[in-house]
C-alpha cells in the first residue's frame, strides 16, 4: 500500500505484537499439551509446551513483521500493468518478490559482525519494540503498578488514535492540512500557493493526520529518531519549500517555468509527455516518437530532488569516511580477533553484560546465509535468461554488487541516527548508464527491476540486522530469529502482491492519473517517478540526457555529495564544540531530495512535536521519557494501522463509500485553496 499513497505511516508491527501476546495467552491456556508427530520422521512438538515465553512473544512478532513489510517489485510489477498493459505472470512475480527478500536477508551477513553486538550503536527501532516486549513480559508475570499504567496508557492512545484519524482519512480531510493563509485569502493565487500543504510550499501548515507527521518516506519518526536528526531534516523541508520553492516560482530559478509542483515529464509547453508512445512493441527506443513530442523536460523541483538524491549517496560513502572509519575499524579488528580464537563467537570480543549473556548461543552458520543467496540468485538468473524481468543476465550481478557495497555504510548511519536512507535514483542512473548503448532491454520498466534489486538488497539486510538486534536484547537465538524472518517472507510475499493487486485493480485511475484523488493520497507518487526516471534513464540514456540543458548540472551533485562531508568535518575539527559533526549531510541531502509537489505538510507539526518529545523531554523529563516515549510510539503507528484496517473494512471492501461533502470535506478544496494551480 505505501508504494501508492503519498504519505503513509509503515505497518505497524506493534500491532501484531500486542495481539500476539493477548493471542499466546489465551492459546497457552486453552491448547492442549499433546505430543503431534512431524509426518515422515521421528519427531514430535508439543502443541502446548508451557507457559507463553517472551522468546515466543519475540520470534512471532519477528516472522509477522518480515511477512508485512514492503517489498520493492510491487513497483515496477505495478508499473508494467498500469502503463504498458503488461502483467507478470503471478507465479514469476511473486518468486520474484521472494528472491529480493531472500537476497537481503543473506547480505545481512556482510555487516552482522561489524554492526550487530557493537553497543554503540542502539538501533533505535529495536529500542523502542525492546521496551514494549520487556512491559509487556512484565506485565504477564509479576504486574507492577509501573507496567499496568504504562500498559493503560497504551490502550488508551491506540484507542484515541484509532478514532481519531477517521477525521482526517475520511470524515474530516481539512484536518490533514490546516492552510491558515488559505482562510484569509482563499482566492488569493500567492497566498494559496504559500500556504497550502496539498500542492503548494506548506509555510506554517499545520497537520493532525498522522500518515502526514509521521511520513515515514522522509526516514525520520518523531518518537524514534534522536533530535539532531529532525532538526536537519526540518533544515533540508526549509530550504527546499520555504527558499527554493518560491525562487522557481517567482524568481526565476530554472530555465522552465512549467511543471513545478509535478514529477512527472512534460513536454516544452508544460503539457504531459505522452512516455508511453516512446517504447516500441519490441521494447525499443521509437526515435520517430520522441522527434515529433520533442525533448522531455522536467520541472525544476523534481530536477533538484534528483540532484539531491545523486548527493546523498555519495554523501553516505563519504561521511562514513571522515566521522565512522575508527568505529568500523575497530569492530572489524575485533571480528579478526575472534577469527584467531576458534570456537568463540563474536561475542567473546565485547565484555558487557548482554554479549556475555547471548555468548551461550552459537551463532547462524555462515552457509546458511550462502544457501539463501545460492537459491533466490538461481531463481532470479533463470527469470532472467527466460527475458520474464525486462533486464540483460549481467545487470543483475552489477545490482547484486551495488546492492552489497552499500550494506555497511547505510547500516551504520541507521543504526546511529535511525534514518534509512533512500537510494533508488543512483541505481536507475547506473542501470540507464549501462543499457544506453544496447537495442534491446530498453523497457523502462527494466530500471525499476535493477533498483528493486540493488535496493531491497540493502533494505531487507537493515531488517534483518533490526530484528536480530531485537534477539539480541531480548536474549533469543539468532538461529532461531533466522528461521523466523526466512519463514515469514515466505508466507508474507504471496500476501504483499495480492494487496497489490487489489490496489491497482480499485485505484486505478488515480494511479495512471487520469482521476485526480481530492485527498492528494492515492497519486501513485513513487510510480510516477520511477515511470519518469525509467524514461530518462533507459530510453533517452544519461549521455543523451545531460547533454540537453536543463540537466546539465546534475551531475555536479557527486562532487557535492563527496566534498560536503569533507567540509563538515573540518569545520568539526576547528570547533568541536560546535557539534558540527551532527550535521549529517546524507540526512540533509535526503531531506531535500524528497518530493514535496503533491504534499508539503506534516513538516513543521512534527518538527514542533519532534521539539516536545526528542528534545524537551527527553532533557528536562528524561525519566517520564523513558517511560513513555517508545510505548506512545507503539501506540500512535499501532492505532494509526488499525484505523485504516477499520476504514478499508467499513467503507472499501465491498463497496466503496464516499464520504458527503460538507465545509470539513469541501468538494472544490479540501484546505479552501481555491485558486491554487
């Protein structure tokens, strides 16, 4: 579903680690303990071993969240059937799905020993689902007042939640974006354009829909992520709407005045660019097309959202560079000493209190991993010599590559400061780069497959490594959390793509475009990008491309993205004090590189919240802090998931209720922005 909305707050695995728990209760007293033979051996499981365990609670919770959590083909799966009328057999797809899963999960072996079992890097998500487990196993065994008030007001926020974003998702939209200069001068062009957060550059909006405060695509939760995270990232929101913005529009920032607040192409009068009509029947470049619709243009806030996505992961690789390389080098010298000392873990090599504990665990094999990868690297290669992915046999290796070299650098900055940086543009460019020259494979769809690929390489080792971090403070084998995250995909993938099915057989016309969603949520946002960027990548090609005026300049964000970092450092080594060294350029240049044309809102309201919680509280009431702060976390994705369980139950599922217009629900503009663009 994320991949089709525009904001979004991600499944929440609270949610299921809640029910859960409530669930192994009841099961613990009512199953009974009868010994059940596995068919063809000589073993045997008891259907009631003993009382409900917080391992249990753990390892459940473990395979529920790898089964729900998004997987990157949805994406160029989707595109094929919404553009170019052309459907994946459902059996091809859903391997596909599987073997990306499959691929990052074994690519967590690359970083495990570096990143896992160091105790400097806290894992802020682990944390926050660490602190609910240990409530919640409190509260089974020996209840505390601490852990029955915790545990009240839990449920009292998840309810309040749940009830509360029916205003905003459907009875009462103009709560998902409160336009204050748009009930002043509502058809005042300027000031609506000013004001709005559904189209415009959302200066002082205010958002009570949390899909909007929360907006996991920008990487940073409130509850979650330290501070000085949200504070730069509100700085990249700034200058991109608040300076940049308003100098396209009426500066004359740019040499195209069209087409601002959309990502998709355009052609030199601002009309749409018909991409389709430049892909041949055989999956070839139609020159004759392209000469007689002209050059494709871009607006110029979608052009400087590449150009900050190309220097955002340069950045990475850099920043590491300066302000990570003693870290990484430490925890590598300790993976060599543990190499010298057969028979010991990794944990021998860190004396405090939880790798003593997990040292009487041994460790997932490292054939384990290789065998996971040897399966889904088979399955996809075959796919791929069939010519059912859209790609050439040897671009796979190459997403196979970038996807590894990534791991460990974009591993230390989420487990450090919780953000999980976005890397999908750099993998198109590479994949257009590559393909240019040849007269087959130039399906754009093909950009969107490699960047499935090389991404879901990275996204799916950062949960793995999450989850086993959760073993890791919870004291459950990691042998055993293995076994549930490959479990869990396995039953999850064939879910994922029925939901996705489902969204773009109802959704259609809002995906593709041809119906505008009133609500700005179902645009198919990601889509549309990952269409354009297919286009420009793999059927024009980025030689053509650069040479053409408009993007020039885009390749100069790789100097940026390397030389910022640099700066920052030197700046944190003439004034330590400064903290300049908190000023995460890859953070700041991902900030700046999301696209904010359809919604600008939800920024600042959880920059003021991020203020509340992150900051004040956390310094001048650390202890409430501690209390509370990863429970109302659980409880506000918790309640947020399950209202729109209840919404999509109430009023999608069999048929589609609308809800009546009225002042809250306005039928020209939801904000009252009635004379935006």
């Amino acid at each position: 579903m994320n991949s089709f909305r525009t904001t979004y707050a991600p499944y929440s695995v609270f949610f299921v680690q809640i029910a859960s728990n409530y669930v192994g209760l009841w099961l613990a007293r009512v199953l009974p303990s009868r010994q059940v033979r596995i068919p063809f051996t000589n073993q045997f499981f008891s259907l009631n071993p003993g009382p409900w365990s917080v391992k249990e609670h753990v390892l459940i919770t473990v395979t529920a969240a790898s089964g729900a959590t998004g997987n990157l083909a949805t994406g160029p799966i989707a595109l094929g059937d919404l553009y170019f009328n052309t459907r994946v057999h459902p059996a091809a797809a859903i391997f596909f799905m599987w073997s990306i899963d499959a691929i990052g999960y074994a690519f967590a072996a690359i970083a495990r020993q570096v990143l896992l079992y160091e105790p400097a890097y806290p894992w802020f998500q682990a944390l926050c689902q660490t602190a609910l487990f240990e409530t919640q196993s409190k509260q089974n065994k020996n209840p505390t007042p601490t852990a029955r008030k915790q545990m009240r007001v839990f449920w009292l926020v998840l309810v309040g939640i749940t009830l509360w974003q029916f205003l905003p998702e459907y009875v009462f939209p103009m709560t998902s974006s409160l336009a204050f200069l748009c009930w002043v001068a509502p058809h005042n062009p300027v000031a609506n354009f000013i004001g709005s957060g559904l189209g415009g550059m959302g200066f002082l909006n205010l958002s009570f829909d949390w899909a909007n405060i929360s907006n996991y695509l920008a990487g940073v939760p409130l509850f979650l992520s330290p501070w000085w995270s949200q504070v730069v990232l509100f700085a990249s929101f700034v200058m991109s709407c608040w300076i940049l913005l308003p100098a396209a529009k009426w500066g004359g920032l740019g040499n195209y005045p069209h087409c601002l607040m959309t990502n998709r192409a355009c052609t030199a009068d601002g009309d749409r660019y018909p991409v389709t009509d430049l892909v041949t029947p055989q999956n070839t470049f139609n020159q004759t097309a392209y000469e007689e619709n002209g050059p494709l243009y871009l607006g110029v806030h979608y052009l400087w959202s590449i150009f900050f996505d190309y220097a955002s992961y340069v950045s990475a690789y850099s920043w590491i560079a300066f302000f990570g390389a003693g870290q990484i080098k430490e925890a590598f010298q300790k993976f060599r000493a543990r190499r010298k000392n057969r028979g010991q873990g990794i944990n021998h090599q860190y004396t405090d209190r939880l790798n003593v504990l997990m040292r009487s665990y041994p460790e997932v094999p490292l054939w384990w991993y290789v065998a996971l990868f040897l399966s889904a690297f088979v399955t996809i290669m075959t796919m791929v010599g069939l010519d059912i992915m859209f790609i050439p046999w040897w671009t796979f290796l190459v997403a196979l590559a970038t996807g590894a070299a990534v791991v460990v650098p974009l591993g230390w900055l989420y487990a450090m400061s919780n953000y999980q940086l976005p890397i999908g543009t750099f993998n198109e460019l590479l994949y257009g780069t590559m393909v240019q020259n040849l007269k087959t494979n130039r399906n754009p769809i093909g950009a969107s497959i490699y960047g499935s690929i090389a991404g879901d390489a990275w996204y799916r080792a950062q949960y793995m490594l999450q989850d086993q971090k959760i073993g890791h403070y919870m004291h459950v084998p990691q042998r055993a959390i293995f076994f549930s995250q490959v479990f869990g995909i396995t039953m999850g993938v064939p879910i994922n793509y029925a939901a996705m099915r489902w969204i773009v057989d109802t959704k259609r016309d809002y995906l593709n475009g041809s119906v505008v969603d009133a609500a700005h949520i179902w645009t198919g946002q990601s889509l549309t990008s990952s269409l354009t960027m297919g286009v420009q990548y793999v059927l024009l090609g980025p030689t053509r491309l650069f040479q053409q005026e408009q993007f020039r300049p885009l390749p100069y964000a790789f100097l940026v993205g390397a030389g910022a970092p640099a700066f920052i450092y030197l700046l944190h080594r003439l004034f330590p004090r400064a903290k300049f060294n908190l000023w995460n350029t890859t953070i700041f240049f991902s900030g700046a590189s999301i696209f904010y044309g359809n919604v600008s809102t939800g920024y600042f309201s959880r920059f003021v919240g991020g203020f509340v919680v992150m900051f004040w509280a956390y310094r001048y009431r650390y202890q409430l802090w501690a209390k509370y702060n990863f429970i109302l976390a659980a409880a506000f994705d918790a309640g947020f998931n399950l209202n729109m369980l209840l919404i999509f139950l109430c009023f999608g599922s069999a048929r589609v209720i609308g809800m009546p217009n009225w002042w809250g629900n306005d039928a020209g503009n939801v904000e009252k922005c009635y004379a935006l663009e």
